[in-house]
C-alpha cells in the first residue's frame, strides 16, 4: 500500500515499522509500492526491488488496482503467481494480502477475482490475510474521502493485520 494522500508519518510501512519495534522486532519496513501500481507494474519492477535492499521478508499487496480498472482477473493471477514464484526463488518469506471485489464488479468478475488470493496462498503454502481491508473497507471514518483508501485510523488498524502475521513468521 503506497500510502495515497497520508504523510510519511501516518505511513503504513512507518506504523508498522513502529509497531514491530515496540513488541521487540527491529526490522527497517520498506515502501516499495507506487500509487496507483497493477501487479503487472509490480512484477516488472520486482528484480529490482528485490536487489535494492537485503528483503527478508515482502508482505504482497498487489491487485487492488487491477480489480478498480477491470484488467481480468486471470491476468492479475498470471502476474501475481510470477511475483510469488521470483521472491521464492531468493527464499523471501511472503505474506499474501488479499483483496476482494466489490459486487457492483457483476457476479462473474467477483467470483473470478476473489478465488485469486486463496488460490496462490494454498498453492504456495503463504501466510495469507484473507481481505488487507476488513474492518476499514466501506467505513468512512476509516478512509480518505474518495472511500477507497485508508485514511490514518484505517492505516493503524491495517497494520494491526499486517503485524499480527508478521510476528508469526518473525518468531519462526
């Protein structure tokens, strides 16, 4: 999540970052993702994330986008599996975060979309988070005034989500 419209304070990788640290993790978190970004962008991007930083760690949250500019669900699949299949490859532990689509995508569109997440968790064995948005999704007190992104208390209940699975690997 790229943080659309929140200073870098109000951050989700600076929030999560600050969580980690106070619960005894000292992990730097790093923001890799664009505004905007489809998981076509981000796989195109990938090797060089990757080679950026020493990652031990990539919590996955592409997909939105694609879903909210109605690029087929099967390609948000393709281009999810590579993403998934490269970080393997370079033994990153992965947390996937799921999206859902709203109803108003049509049955058809919903279904296939949904299935996504669920479907490359179980198939790569990932630490999943079912929807990256419960308890924020539709609440406008949660999010910025477009309703689609978190706003600073949507954020902090995100990376309550996030660090809870974190933690998880981070124990292992």
């Amino acid at each position: 999540m790229s943080g659309y419209k929140l200073d870098k304070k109000n951050s989700l990788n600076n929030i999560l970052e600050q969580k980690l640290l106070l619960l005894g993790y000292n992990y730097k978190i790093i923001n890799a993702s664009i505004p905007g970004e489809t998981s076509f962008g981000g796989l195109n991007r990938l090797n060089w994330t990757l080679a950026e930083k020493n990652i031990t760690h990539v919590v996955l949250c592409l997909g939105a986008n694609d879903m909210l500019r109605g690029i087929k669900p099967n390609e948000t699949y393709k281009n999810l599996e590579k993403i998934i299949k490269i970080i393997n490859a370079k033994n990153v532990k992965i947390i996937l975060a799921g999206m859902i689509a709203p109803s108003s995508y049509g049955k058809k569109y919903k279904d296939s979309f949904d299935i996504i997440y669920p479907d490359l968790a179980k198939k790569f064995n990932l630490l999943f988070i079912p929807f990256l948005l419960q308890d924020v999704a539709l609440n406008p007190e949660l999010n910025l005034s477009d309703g689609i992104h978190p706003n600073e208390k949507g954020v902090k209940i995100i990376s309550n989500t996030i660090s809870k699975k974190l933690i998880t690997i981070l124990k292992n």
